[in-house]
C-alpha cells in the first residue's frame, strides 16, 4: 500500500523542473526551499541574456536616406504616454438650445441632482430648463504633469441639444480606466461651429454640438512615472522601417562614442530602438542629448488612394516600368426617331409607326500615352500628358499595378 504514494512521490519530483516553467519566481524559490537546494530555471542561460543587448561594432553601410529628420521627429520614447480620462457633465447658459427633457430625461436627472448637492431642494417640481444639455467631456493628460497643472478637454453633447455655443461647462470630475479621478474640468465652452435657422430655411456650418474648453480641466492626481530610474531607453517609430532604424542606432553610436566613450544603441527590429543610458548622466539629459541628432530616415514606396474623395498620394520612391496605357471615356448615344408610313395609294393600307433607331459609338479624348516613371517628377507628368481626372488616374494605377508594372505598395482607403 505505500508503494504507490511513494511511486507517485518520485514521479512528481522527477517532474518538478517540467512543472516548474510556468511557476512565478517567489514560487520557484519556495520550491527550491522545500526541496533542500536550489532552484535551476532551464529558461535562464546567461549567455541569450547577454545576446538580447548586442551593439554592432561599426556602422552599417547603408545607402543615403530620402529625408534629413531630427530623431525627436521620427521616433518617440516608449515610456512616455498619454493616459485618457472620460467624464460625465453639464453645460449651462445655453440661449434655448439645449437639451429637451421629454426626450433627454437624463438631463433633468442631471439637474436634480447637481441641484440637491448644492443644498437645492427640487421634490415635487419639473424642471422645463431648455438652456442646459447632458456632455461627455474627455481629454488626454499628458506624461509627467503633476498636481496642479492644466489640460485642454472637448465637450460633446450625448442629447438632442442644438449647439453649444454660449455655454460653460459645470464642474465634472474626470476618470481614468482605473475608475479613480485624475482631473476636474469647468469653464467656457468654445465652439467653431454655428447654426442659423428660419422659418423656411436652416444653414450650419461645423459641427455646433462638440467643442473645447482650453486649458479646462486642472490635473488633482499624478501619474507615477519612473522615467529618472530607467537604464534601458527604448525608442518607437513613427513609421517602421529598417533602415531607419540602423541609420538611428548608428547615429546614436557615433555620438556616444565621442561623447561617453561606448556605443549604447542597438536596432531590436523594424520599429524599436534600445538604448543604455551611460551612468554619468541623467535620463532626461542624456535623451535632450541624443533627441537632436539628425538621421537620414528612409520610407517604402507607396501610393495612397482615397476613392471617395479622390485624393491620390505617390511616394517619392515610386516607379514604374515602361507600359502603354489607352484611357477614354467611351460614349455611347441611342436616337429613336420612328418614322411614319403612308400606304399606297387606292390600297387599302392603314398608316403605320415604324421604329428607326440611331447608334453611336464615340470616344472622345482617348489617347496612347507611354509611362516610364524612374521618378516621381516625369511619373506625375507623364499621367499629366493624358489629361485624365482624379478618377481616372486611379483607375490607371490600378490597372498598372494588375500588370505587376506599379514597382510599390498600393493602398486603397
């Protein structure tokens, strides 16, 4: 009888290194502990650890980029974000164009209770107010700010309010994904949009029920952000790209060689760059530093179409190989013209319609062209030369990217 609990004893021991990977480290060292040793994590090898941070001994040999941009342009360090706050509130003073309590109810449950928390009593009354609308207020509070600061917030009305304009916004507490209050906002709305309306006739211009209430909201809790302690700065960017990212890793090492003495930038893939902050400077000054440094960056080719606008974007590296192209509008007319016939004379004919319809074919404006785009200048003249319309061009870019000559991505939106 106490084969098998023993068995069972050696079987769970044998696998405890198996069932260990997915252990937590505090739960590792209590096993260690209870085993009698310590604990070996077959996931840790000193070596791959040492490799995840390799600097390249030189630059690379990369050809010149497209575009000289500071690296502050390009990229942005990853520690620093923003964090969105949301809010519910009112906007008073409106001249009769807020919300309709029949069909807003929840503004005048609003009214009711910022009435009653300010010592207000409305039982047994109806509000009629028509001069107050139900808003969501939302802003972003930006990295590093500390009690006491202000951000700008937006105002958008969630009734049937007409417009905004005139109004100020109430005192409305502003949370975070956490639920906890970060802001309060209050203050004159401003509002761009406007509506004129007769009794015949309405005319609006913008968007009159959304505005912004700037610097509006006063910051009441910081976020913590240990960005002084950071040894491993990590940048992100903008538009990933490989080259790009050598070309700021090398930047950066040439800087910190002269300046430090070390290289202390690496290339991790097409859109991050880490970097070790030297240990006689401080973080901020170090990426005030390094945050001007002007890098070649380089971007893919590509062509942007919006067809239901008819914006069209070409990329300063976009080719095409040699092609003829044909474009046309094709018109087609179709002329009914009955005629009408006698029959003979003494005869006993009735007179008769007989149909007769006209066709034709035309193509106006059709034309040959040859497109050789080595560059975007002779590209957008030569689809120039063919006197097309927006509509047109995209049709032709199209069809040049089906016969595989379009040498770049193409992007339809």
């Amino acid at each position: 009888m106490r084969r098998g609990p023993a068995l069972l004893l050696a079987v769970v021991l044998g696998l405890q290194p198996a069932l260990a990977d997915g252990l937590t480290p505090k739960q590792k060292r209590d096993l260690a502990g209870q085993n009698g040793g310590a604990f070996v994590d077959p996931e840790y090898d000193p070596a791959t650890t040492s490799r995840m941070f390799r600097v390249s001994n030189g630059p690379s040999s990369l050809p010149p980029g497209q575009v000289a941009s500071r690296i502050k342009d390009i990229a942005q360090l990853q520690a620093s974000r923003d964090n969105q706050l949301v809010g519910y509130g009112l906007v008073i003073g409106l001249a009769g164009s807020g919300d309709s309590l029949r069909n807003s109810p929840f503004t005048e449950q609003s009214i009711r209770a910022m009435l009653e928390n300010l010592g207000i009593a409305t039982e047994g009354g109806s509000a009629r107010a028509k001069n107050v609308a139900a808003v969501i207020v939302t802003a972003n509070m930006p990295p590093y700010v500390q009690s006491g600061a202000r951000i700008d917030i937006d105002v958008s009305s969630m009734g049937d309010a007409t417009s905004l304009a005139g109004g100020t916004l109430v005192m409305t507490p502003l949370k975070a994904a956490d639920g906890e209050i970060y802001a309060v906002g209050q203050g004159s709305v401003i509002v761009s949009g406007f509506t004129a309306q007769g009794d015949a006739e309405k005319l609006t211009q913008g968007v009159p029920t959304a505005g912004r209430v700037p610097n509006g909201a006063i910051v009441e809790r910081t976020v913590r952000a240990e960005f002084e302690d950071q040894s491993l700065l990590t940048l992100q960017l903008r538009n990933p790209d490989f080259s790009t990212a050598v070309r700021i890793a090398d930047a950066i090492n040439g800087y910190t060689s002269q300046r430090f003495g070390m290289r202390v930038a690496a290339e991790r893939d097409a859109r991050t760059v880490q970097i070790r902050r030297p240990k006689n400077v401080s973080a901020a000054r170090f990426y005030a530093e390094i945050e001007n440094l002007v890098v070649e960056s380089d971007t893919p080719a590509r062509v942007v179409i919006d067809e239901r606008t008819g914006t069209i974007v070409i990329g300063n590296e976009v080719k095409i190989s040699r092609v003829a192209i044909s474009h046309g509008t094709l018109t087609v007319r179709i002329t009914e013209q009955p005629k009408v016939v006698q029959p003979e004379p003494f005869s006993k004919g009735v007179t008769a319609e007989e149909p007769f319809t006209t066709i034709e074919a035309t193509r106006p404006d059709a034309r040959v062209a040859v497109l050789d785009g080595p560059n975007l200048e002779t590209l957008v003249s030569g689809l120039n030369r063919l006197g097309v319309k927006p509509d047109g061009i995209i049709a032709i870019l199209q069809g040049i990217k089906s016969a595989g000559a379009l040498q770049a991505d193409l992007v339809l939106q």
